[in-house]
C-alpha cells in the first residue's frame, strides 16, 4: 500500500499509541470498541498519497495501555487534545469510535476540518415513535451485567441483545479464529463504558460550519443474510432512524454504501476511501478562505 509510517509513537497527547502515514493536510482516524487503528484503517492507507494519516489506538486498544476509566468518557478528552494539537484535521471515527468524534467535534469545532461518522453509536436522537427508548436501555442493562463475564460470553451477550440470530454459534465460529491480538481488543471491549449513552450535542455540532457526514451501510439482508435478525428484532430500523436523525439534526449529509453492513471501510474499500478523498479535497477551499494554517507534525522515530 502506499504511504510508508512517518511515526509509531504519539509524542503530541500522551501515551497513546499512532501511526501516521503520509504528507499532506492530516486526518484523525478513531477506531470503534472490539477494535484498533490499523485494524479497522488498514485499507485506507491508500489515502496517504495525499493526507497524513493519523491513527489512533484508544485506551485499553491495540498497543495503547489500558487506564482504570476506559471509554468515551476519556477517549473524547484524548481526541480534543490531539486534534489542538494538530491545529486542525479532518476527523473520521467509526462506531463508538464515531460517537467520540461527535463528542470532540463539539468541544473544539475550531480544530476540525471536516467530520465524517460511520455507523457511529447514538442513541436517544431520533423520535420515541422510531426508536423506542427501552431497546437502548435495555441493551446497556446487558452490557453492564456482561462485562462481569469471561470476553467471549460478554460479546454473545451483547451480540443476542441486538436480536442477532444464532449469536453463540457466529461467536464461537469468529473466537475460533481469532488472533491474540482480536483476543486484547474483546477484553478491552469488556471494560469500557457503552458509547450508547454519550451525550451528543447536536445543537452545538449543527451550528459548525465545517463539512460533515454520516456514512451507513445499508445491511441488505440479500447481501448479509447472517445479519437478518437485526431486521427481524427491529434493531435495525432503530439505528437506522437514529443516523437518519443525527445526520438532520447536525446537518450532515447522510450517505449509505449499498454493499455494506456496519464496517463500509473494510467492505466497499474503493468507494468508502473515494467518499473520504472528495470530502477532504472539498473542505480545502473553505480553510483556504478562511486563511487556515496548520503546524507540520515533526518526525521522530
């Protein structure tokens, strides 16, 4: 892939861990829970022969040690101090990875140049009579009570409460060929906070000016049959009308990828990275109006 790693350690936040790809106006990439950042951006490497590519490992993930407070609570501190310290990025999060990107957005819009949420967890945006507020609830309930319980039983849990058929049997058949690495990352998923219950500021993202997306899959149950019980459960539709309100509510553009269920960056790499690339080649002219200067990121290695 092109693009060769410019820096393996973030020296400009903490202690998390990075790697940055590339030249060029930089891109913040925020993984989602059960995940890192290669793992989740690997494909999107072929931006780097255009944009700095910065990816994250969120506390606890991949090769960022863990803290005693893990999930949006920290992680959304974690994102505003590094996008300050860039000056400014366009910023991408994919599912609870999304929900702190929303989160950071809001408190330093004036470090974002564009924000684009995939799949992003947020719940309690869209109208009851759409989304019934006790499915969220009730699926916090069990990802509270599963995080007591070994990483494999805590992801069957939480998988079943989303109306995933067969949720033991998909588990089991993912475990078996799991690395060490999917391993860290599912018990990392365990002790985090459940992105579901972030508070997004909608007001204050909608009164942005920068451009902004949420891109979806559009979990054809042709396309993803094993993903059918989400359908059936009505799981489905309440998300879909929570990315439907959230993109109104901040006003995004709402883009879906026909092929794709919850990951488009891993299943329509092609068109995913080609929404990405448009979106950052487009916000230029507006940060060049607006006399926008950004620091270089020095090299240490």
């Amino acid at each position: 892939m092109p693009g060769s790693l410019a820096n393996t350690q973030n020296w400009f936040v903490t202690d998390l861990y990075t790697e940055i790809y590339g030249a060029g106006d930089p891109a913040l990439l925020v993984h989602g829970s059960g995940s890192w950042g290669a793992d989740t951006y690997g494909t999107q490497r072929a931006l780097a022969d255009e944009f700095r590519l910065v990816m994250i490992d969120r506390r606890g993930y991949g090769q960022s040690p863990p803290t005693a407070s893990m999930g949006w609570q920290t992680d959304k501190d974690d994102l505003a101090d590094l996008l300050a310290d860039l000056g400014s990025a366009h910023l991408v999060g994919h599912s609870s990875g999304g929900t702190v990107a929303l989160l950071a957005a809001a408190m330093v819009p004036q470090a974002v140049r564009s924000l684009i949420v995939v799949e992003p967890t947020v719940w309690g945006i869209a109208d009851p009579g759409d989304s019934p507020p006790e499915r969220p609830a009730a699926y916090q309930e069990t990802w509270l009570r599963a995080q007591g319980l070994p990483a494999r039983d805590f992801l069957i849990a939480i998988t079943e409460a989303a109306g995933m058929r067969d949720a033991g049997g998909m588990i089991s058949a993912t475990w078996a060929r799991a690395t060490e690495a999917d391993w860290a990352a599912a018990e990392a998923m365990r002790h985090e906070s459940w992105a579901g219950g972030a508070p997004i500021d909608v007001t204050a993202l909608a009164a942005t000016d920068f451009p902004k997306l949420v891109a979806v899959g559009a979990w054809d149950p042709v396309l993803h049959p094993d993903l059918a019980g989400m359908r059936a459960s009505g799981w489905h539709q309440a998300v879909a009308a929570e990315h439907a309100a959230l993109a109104h509510g901040i006003n995004a553009r709402l883009v879906t990828l026909s092929r794709s269920a919850h990951a488009p960056m891993i299943e329509e790499t092609d068109v995913f990275n080609s929404l990405l690339r448009d979106t950052w080649r487009a916000a230029r002219p507006a940060l060049e109006r607006l006399g926008s200067g950004v620091p270089e990121l020095a090299h240490h290695r």
